[in-house]
C-alpha cells in the first residue's frame, strides 16, 4: 500500500521526467477545480437525482478521485507542504474537536 509520502514521491518524479515542470500553482487551483466537477458530474449522476447523459455512461468515479488526488498532490509539492504531516494534524484537530459532536447530534441516528 502507498504512503502519502510515497505519492508525493513519484508524482514529483513523473512531473521531472514526463511534465517538464509543474503548472504554476493559480493553474494548478484551476485544474483542481475543473477535476472535482468532474467528480461531482459523475456523483450527481450516480447518488444523486440528475439524470445521466450518454456521454456521463463511461465515466469512471475512481480514475476522477485520482484526478483530484493527482492535482493536490501537484500542488502539495509545489508549495511544500508535506501531506502525511498536514493529514495527520487534520486528524488530531478534527478528532479533539469532533470527538463527540457527532455521536450526540440526533440527525445522524
């Protein structure tokens, strides 16, 4: 199994070898942006109450998560953050914070 670090790793090293160089981190957000459309394309079509087109039927849900992981990683390395410290840290807050929230709100049972 892949580690963050790992995926960081390797996309950081197709982007030398293949890419040329990282887009600059504004395209980067762009193409972000253009990715979790996607993603949401296929899942208001899929869960939710839009119908599908013909041309939605061969979209593939896990290969436009990995578009948006790609992409975040991508701007991960460029503007350094390190994703396995930022996930582990966002854990914590989240646990400290949402410890009980959830277990105690009547609209989740």
């Amino acid at each position: 199994m892949m580690k963050l670090a790992e995926a960081q790793k390797e996309v950081d090293e197709w982007i030398k070898k293949y890419g040329v160089r990282y887009f600059n981190e504004l395209t980067n957000l762009a193409i972000l942006t253009e990715e979790v459309g996607e993603l949401a394309r296929i899942i208001a079509r899929k869960y939710g109450e839009q119908s599908s087109k013909e041309s939605d039927l061969n979209k593939d849900l896990a290969d436009e998560m990995a578009d948006v992981l790609w992409v975040l990683i991508c701007l991960a390395n460029q503007t350094g953050v390190d994703l396995t410290k930022a996930f582990r840290k966002n854990m914590d807050k989240k646990t400290n914070r949402d410890n009980i929230r959830h277990l105690n709100n009547p609209k989740l049972k």
